[in-house]
C-alpha cells in the first residue's frame, strides 16, 4: 500500500507551455512531393517525398515507470535511390532545438544543436558511419537550413538540387 501511495505521489502530469515550431524556422508546406538533382556528372535523378510528420506532445509525465517531454517535433522523409532520408528538427521543453537526419549508414544520433536563426542561414553536413552489413550509396548529405541541398554517393558523383 506504502509503494502505490509513493508511486501516486511521484508521478505526475502537466501541460506544456512550450510554444510551436514557427513557420519561419521549419516550413512543412515548403517541401515539395518531388525535387530533381543533376550530379556534377550531367546526370538526373529525383527526391520523392514519402511523408511529412507534425508532432506537438501537449503534457510531460515524470513517474518512476514513464517518462515524457514536453516537445514539438516537425520532420520529412523523402526517397533518393531506393534509400530514406529523414530529416527532423525537435524542439524541447526548455526551448532548445536540435536538428537531425536519419539514413540508412548516415546518423546524427547527437544531431546539432541550433538556434532558429542559424537553421535558417547556416549549412549542416551529415557524414557515412560505420555500415555494418548495411548498403548504402550514400556518403555524405548537406543541408542548407532543413531542405537537403546536395548528396555525394560512394561512387563520388555530387548530386545538387536544380
């Protein structure tokens, strides 16, 4: 009885006085079903966008059996070359944002830490990790704020965005 009254009392849930992602640093309405890259080799592929996420966690919970935060979370993927790229820029509760990409070979498991005007004006590389048995063409991803601006495969093409 003592252990239920102390979990009762430890745990606890509360609203979020978090404030949305703006527009002006992450737009999801910016990002177009489908983009064309030209590689320095005078070729054409595309990005295709597979889905885009919006999520805003209205209350934190702090328990001994759970955990949440507060947070806003705006993030795509789209798809070059039968791989997934996602890009994700999460906000917390105490204000900070981090920015993130997820691929296959690629992880930022750290991510940058950034304000919304260094997202905006700032470039962000992402490098090949360790694979395993993974494959993967990628090597190297660069954005430019949260839209991807070129990809260079492990072939040593550079793939910019027309």
């Amino acid at each position: 009885m003592n252990l239920l009254l102390f979990l009762i009392l430890t745990s606890c849930e509360k609203e979020c006085k978090l404030k949305p992602i703006d527009e002006s640093v992450f737009d999801l309405n910016k990002i177009n079903n489908k983009y064309y890259l030209t590689s320095d080799k005078s070729e054409i592929d595309s990005i295709t966008l597979i889905e885009k996420i919006d999520f805003y966690e209205k209350t934190s919970f702090k328990g001994p059996m759970n955990y949440r935060e507060c947070q806003h979370v705006k993030s795509y993927i789209v798809d070059f070359q039968d791989k997934e790229i996602q890009i994700h820029l999460t906000k917390r509760e105490n204000g900070d944002y981090e920015l993130n990409l997820f691929s296959q070979c690629i992880s930022s498991i750290d991510g940058f830490k950034v304000n919304p005007s260094e997202l905006t004006n700032n470039k962000f590389v992402f490098e090949r990790t360790s694979c395993g048995l993974g494959k993967s063409n990628i090597e190297q991803i660069i954005l430019n704020g949260y839209k991807i601006e070129s990809i260079k495969t492990v072939d040593k093409k550079t793939w910019k965005l027309e």
